[in-house]
C-alpha cells in the first residue's frame, strides 16, 4: 500500500494553504471507497479459506475468529491506533493528536493523498489492520482461548502493527525514509503475520493429537470459495493502494491478478511432479501465495515482472509447506509458509523488478541498474521479522502470565467449539434432536401427523 501520492497528487502537495476541501477527487474517493468494502470481504473471505481446511469440531471458531479480529482491530484503530500508526510523531511511531479519530474529518490530509477525504484513508487502513490479526489466527487452530487470542491481538496491533505501518508508510517513518518500497502491506501485513504465527505456535506447543490424527480439511468447497474471495477482495487491497483512480491503480490490479494466476499453475505443476495428482486445496494455496508475493510489489512492477514473481515465490512456499510438518512446529494452516516466505519473497523480489519507467515516485531495482534497492528491501525485512518476533514473544510472555492462553486437554479433544462457544457446526436444527430417531440416509426423520401433534413445543 504505497502512500506516497499519486501523480496527480503531486502539484497539490505544494500548495498547503489551499483549502482541502477543494481538492476532493470524487473518481478517487469512489474507487478507495469500493476498495475498502473490497478489502472487508477479504475478512470473511480469509474465514471460509481457513474454516474450509480445518476438522469440523474447530470450523466455527476458526471463522469467527477472523470476524473477531476485524472487530476488535477496527475498535482500536479508532480509539487509538490509526494515530499510533499515522499520525505525526517520531520516525519510529507516530502521536495522539488523532486518538478517537480528532481530526479526521471527510476534509483531505495532503500529507497521505491531497484527493481524498482523510475519514476515507483512516478506513482504509483499518481494514488491513483487522485481516493481519485474522491471519496468523490459523497458527494456532484447535487449542487457543477464543478471548486470549483476541486480548493478544488487541496488544499486538498496538505494539507491533501500528510501529511497523509508521516506518514503512508513516510520514517520516525511518524505513520510508530509506527508500523502502512496499505498495500494499508484504512487511507490514504479510511478513509480520507469519512472522508472529511462528512465534504463537512455537510458545503454545503443538496439539495433543499432532502427527497423530491427520489435519484433513472437512470442506474443500469452502476453501476454494474463500480462495476465490481473497483474489477478488485482493483488488482492493493492492489496486486501492494508489489511492487514486489512475494507471497506478490499473497496474496494480493487472500485476495482481497475473501473479496469482501464475503461482497458481506453478503450484499444479509442482503437485503434478510431485505426487501425480493437483488438488483443490493445492491450487487455491498456490493463488494465495501468488497473491502475498505481489503485494509489495503491485504498484511498482510489469505484468511480466509479477508472472516472474509468482513463478518464483512458489516453490519456496511450496517446500516451506512440506517442510514444517517434518518438524515439531505445528502452524496448523502454515501460515509462515503462505504469507511469511512468500511476503519475504514479494519484499526482496521488488527489489529485483521495480521500475520508475512503471510508478516514477517508486524506484529502479536490480534489473534496472539500481542493486541497492535489494540491500533495502532486505534490511526492511530483517527489520520486519525481528521485531515481530521479539515483541510478540515479549506479549505472549506477559500475557501468560495473567490468564491462561491454551484450552484444557478434554476440551482440544472434543472439538474448541462447544466449549468456546457453546454451538456447533453441523449439529442441531433436525428432528432427531427431539426423537433420537433418524433415517438411513442420516439427519432427516419423517413423522406422523399424530406424532407432531404429541411433540412438546420447545421454549
């Protein structure tokens, strides 16, 4: 998500005095305004992908804690957060001036996008705040509290989040300064979500039942319907990231769109060669990845450069992938491999492929004739990483500390959804429920006219 103004931004940056509200772009403020409800249904999106490739007794709580997170987030981000992460400060966090959203009216911030009103931008960032705490939710399927999970995703957005959006894409943020291109989010969102995945799997411990019972998805069409709407909602995410209605946004949607596709046929490929067969859950994997490759890159690269990028983030994923469950790290739904190795892949791949001759407020890369673009976006990495890593054992420490962050054993055995929230998936609402009857073909029970009129009503 690049933040730096588009080009038609540009002239009215340098007339301060100008009255905001005369700079309103009505084409751009409906184009960030679909983007934003593009990037919310990410959200749910990101809650069938993850409900779809888990066991039934965890479905429910594995979606609602993407909605959960959305929530939560979006409350913060008001209150407090979006000051943290945008609002003037030091280079390495920003202030309060907009705590409780002062200040931030439907008049334009010339500071983020002279076109747009600042309400409008402060919605959109919320909305990426929200799904980075819904994805590294999938680390930890099965056996952390429903309420810890979101205490410590409230604590993480604020400690490490809101920093991590102000280096990068704050004004005056320190890695901004050093001329660090993400267009969309792969070290705020994508690195720092897997990053701390690893760190939430690697402190809760594996499952009782891991390598034990195999982790089969109980709904593949789930997943490949929110496969489908992470691609869609994705438009918003990168192409939105111009803020503006213009051929940045254009080349952003095109260079999105191509790299998913590509990872995609290098995933079915890599399954073919590998076990004979491409599965659905195999393809939809490989999308996503191509979609977490491109996101740094988006605004910054060629449609060639992206099918290049998807192409080569996909292997790394993949062996990432078939790698962790030869070890002890039980990520459930390899969060690090999906986001964090392709994110690390998209950061440092920009490196390589950006071009000024495509966004001339970006830089040239490696193939370019600039190779120190490389050194950057891999010090923006390692930046990334460690202080995910560090800060969220730190949280995880301190909250352990005053309430319990793992369900008991009996209850990861029957299933975390009666005893989180006392419902289930696919139980209840049938007849059998009152007659313990059912048919052959399973649920559905027939009675009589007599025998319904006998049935007590239930209150």
């Amino acid at each position: 998500m690049s933040f730096l103004p588009s080009l038609r931004a540009l002239p009215l940056l340098l007339v301060a005095q100008e009255p905001a509200t005369s700079t309103i772009s009505a084409g751009d403020t409906a184009w960030v305004l679909m983007s934003t409800a593009l990037v919310l249904l990410m959200v749910p999106g990101l809650a069938f992908f993850y409900g779809g490739l888990v066991r039934t007794k965890s479905a429910l709580n594995t979606m609602l804690m993407s909605l959960a997170a959305l929530a939560v987030v979006t409350v913060q981000w008001v209150l407090f957060g979006y000051s943290l992460a945008f609002g003037p400060g030091s280079s390495w966090i920003g202030g309060f001036a907009h705590v409780g959203f002062a200040g931030v009216t439907a008049a334009a911030n010339p500071t983020y996008s002279a076109l747009l009103p600042h309400l409008l931008f402060a919605a959109f960032q919320a909305m990426f705040a929200g799904i980075t705490v819904a994805l590294f939710s999938g680390a930890v399927i099965d056996r952390m509290r429903f309420v810890a999970y979101l205490v410590f995703g409230v604590i993480w957005t604020t400690i490490i989040y809101d920093p991590l959006a102000h280096w990068v894409w704050g004004d005056g943020g320190w890695l901004r300064q050093l001329g660090a291109l993400d267009f969309a989010g792969g070290t705020v969102v994508h690195i720092s979500a897997g990053t701390t995945a690893v760190v939430l799997a690697m402190f809760l411990g594996p499952r009782r039942d891991f390598k034990r019972i195999p982790n089969v998805p109980h709904n593949v069409p789930f997943a490949l319907l929110g496969a489908g709407l992470l691609w869609f909602g994705w438009f918003g995410f990168n192409a939105g990231s111009a803020l503006a209605a213009d051929g940045i946004a254009a080349n952003a949607l095109v260079t999105t769109h191509a790299a998913a596709a590509a990872a995609m046929v290098a995933w079915v490929i890599m399954e073919l060669v590998k076990g004979g067969r491409a599965t659905a859950v195999g393809a939809a994997t490989g999308a996503v990845v191509g979609l977490v490759a491109i996101t740094p890159a988006a605004g910054f690269v060629t449609p060639i450069s992206a099918i290049m990028m998807g192409v080569l983030a996909a292997p790394f994923s993949f062996f990432a992938l078939h790698y962790r469950p030869k070890t002890r790290l039980d990520d459930t739904l390899d969060v690090f491999a999906c986001h964090g190795v392709a994110g690390i892949m998209g950061a440092v791949l920009t490196g390589v492929f950006a071009s000024k001759a495509v966004n001339p407020i970006g830089a040239d890369g490696l193939l370019h004739g600039n190779p120190s673009l490389i050194g950057v976006q891999l010090l923006a990495v390692i930046a990334t990483i460690a202080f995910a890593a560090i800060a969220s054992t730190v949280i995880l420490v301190a909250l352990n500390a005053i309430m319990p962050l793992r369900v008991p054993v009996d209850v990861e055995v029957q299933g975390i959804d009666i005893a989180e929230h006392g419902e289930e998936a696919y139980h209840g609402g049938d007849l059998s429920d009152l007659t313990g009857r059912k048919t052959a073909l399973g649920d559905a029970v027939v009675l009589s006219a007599t025998e319904l009129k006998g049935m007590p009503r239930v209150a």
